[in-house]
C-alpha cells in the first residue's frame, strides 16, 4: 500500500503513483504552516513552482522567512521576489544561514505551534533540522536544489521534491503565478482642470534583450549586448563540461546552478527570456535540449 502524505493522499515520489497525481487540490486543509527560504542556495526562479504547490494543498502560509547576507548583490535576485512572495528578509552575517533558520524553526515549533514546515534549500545540513521537526510530530516539505543530495533529504521529509520534481511538474501542467514587476506609483497633479504633463523618466540601461525593443532615444549598446552574449556562451559550455556523462548530456538544473556559480550576476531576464530553458532553445546553434524526464541539455559538435 502506497504511504499516505499528511495530506490523505499518496506521495507522489514512491513510485506507486502516477507523477501527474503530484498536481491535485484537497479539499482542505488547517495546517499552520510555515515557509523557511535558505536564500543563499535554493534559486529565486522556483519559488513560483513551490508557492503554487503550497496553494493547492490549501495551506495556512502563518510565516514566511528568507534567509540571507542581504548585503550581498549575489541576493539580488531574491530582493526583488521578496515583496511578490510576501517574504520577511532575515539577515545573517555567518558563513550559512542554516543555524539561523534552525533556531527559528525550532521556535515556531515549540512556541508558536506551528504544525508544518515548508523548508527551501540548497543545503543538505538542513537534513538533520527535518528530522528533529518530523520526530515533534510535524509535517516537513522539502524543497532541494543541487548540489545537495536529494536521496539523503528525501527520506527525512514528509513530502519531497528536487528542483528537477519541480521543472517536470511546470512541463506537465502545474500553473504557476509569474512575478509582477513592481508597480510605478504616478500622481499627476491637476489645478483648475488643467493637467500638468511630466517629462518621462529616463530608461534604465538594458543589457541584451532580444524581446524588449530598444528604448526611443536611441539603440542600446550593441558591444555591450555582444560581450554579454559572448560570455555566456563561455559560461554555458563550461556549465555543462562539468556536469556532462559520458554521452556529453547534463541534467538542465545542474547546468543552471553551474551556471550562476560561475557567473553570479547571471540572469535569464537580461536576455529576454523567463527561465534558462526558454534561453537555450532560442539558442539553437549552441546546445541540443532532450526534452524528456529530467529534462537534459548538451553542446553541438559545431560548439565544442
């Protein structure tokens, strides 16, 4: 017989049932959850993914917590996700936030009630905090991101899923709330119904961006647009030498993380697109992409 999740329905990763019985709706649940976000490990671009999972079980979001040196331009990404996702900024000073986010954890759990954990991370330190959780009675979803194991973090947890779950569950339907750019506030001021018109403000610079036109006052820098280009295209064939097989595919999120390891201020939406994926098959000289579970990409011939 197939386990039971704490949500009266089967885990979708022990292989009893089907992957698509992963996208379901209960008809309720009272759960106070809380949302723990190691900000430092776990990628910015699927948080979507999580936070729509979450809805589906109908859970009580009650905390929402990302953890970070936010000092750092690295979280710069997160920043800007902090106000769509509702998420309280908790800075740390340490070599990782996992001490951090275990204390509060530990108080939520004990002090506030709170009767479920939904953890984020990258960090396979976070094995053992799971594990405390569950043996309280807690229910633990965890969410993991290379390059830590998922088989170790996977049997203390609940519920599991790996950023590759993730990626598979948005090829097979999972609808996800896309992040809204902040909105501009503009007050226009009016004396005597006459309306004062504003000068427009000046554009910010655009690095390459091939589905935003270039602004009026003139094209963006097109040497900058080639470096950036160029770059990336070293960045991508170093990302999947160093996760290939033997065959020369590598798994699409290993690529990813490699990606942002190597090139820290990397982001798919200075290109114009809104996740990697979307960016490499735009880039048809370069890459193949295989299409299957998980989803693998590799160089052509041409490129190495």
């Amino acid at each position: 017989m197939a386990d039971q999740s704490p949500f009266g329905q089967p885990n979708q990763l022990n292989g009893d049932t089907p992957f698509m019985d992963a996208i379901y709706q209960p008809a309720s649940s009272d759960l106070k959850t809380a949302v723990l976000i190691d900000a430092t490990s776990f990628p910015p671009e699927m948080a979507a993914p999580v936070f729509a999972i979450l809805a589906q079980r109908g859970l009580t979001l009650t905390v929402k917590r990302a953890y970070a040196d936010w000092t750092n331009h690295e979280t710069r990404p997160w920043v800007d996700l902090l106000a769509q996702w509702a998420l309280i900024p908790e800075q740390w000073f340490e070599d990782s936030p996992d001490v951090s986010l275990t204390i509060e954890a530990l108080d939520l759990l004990n002090k506030e009630k709170v009767s479920a954990f939904a953890l984020l991370t990258g960090n396979g330190a976070l094995r053992r905090l799971a594990m405390r959780l569950r043996e309280s009675g807690a229910t633990v979803l965890g969410f993991l991101s290379p390059p830590a194991s998922p088989d170790l973090f996977r049997a203390t947890c609940s519920e599991f899923w790996s950023t590759d779950d993730l990626i598979n569950l948005m090829d097979n339907g999972l609808a996800v709330k896309e992040p809204e750019p902040p909105l501009a506030r503009w007050e226009p001021a009016i004396q005597k119904a006459e309306i004062i018109s504003y000068p427009a403000p000046e554009p910010s610079p655009l690095r390459w961006a091939p589905s935003v036109s270039p602004p009026s006052g003139g094209p963006p820098d097109l040497e900058d647009e080639e470096d950036d280009l160029s770059h990336f295209r070293e960045v991508l064939k170093k990302a999947i030498a160093e996760n290939e097989d033997d065959d020369g595919w590598a798994k699409l999120s290993t690529v990813g993380s490699s990606i942002k390891s190597l090139w820290p201020a990397f982001d798919v939406n200075n290109f114009g697109y809104k996740n990697l994926k979307s960016l490499l098959e735009s880039s048809s000289d370069l890459v193949r992409i295989n299409t299957g579970t998980p989803l693998m990409v590799r160089l052509l011939d041409d490129f190495i």
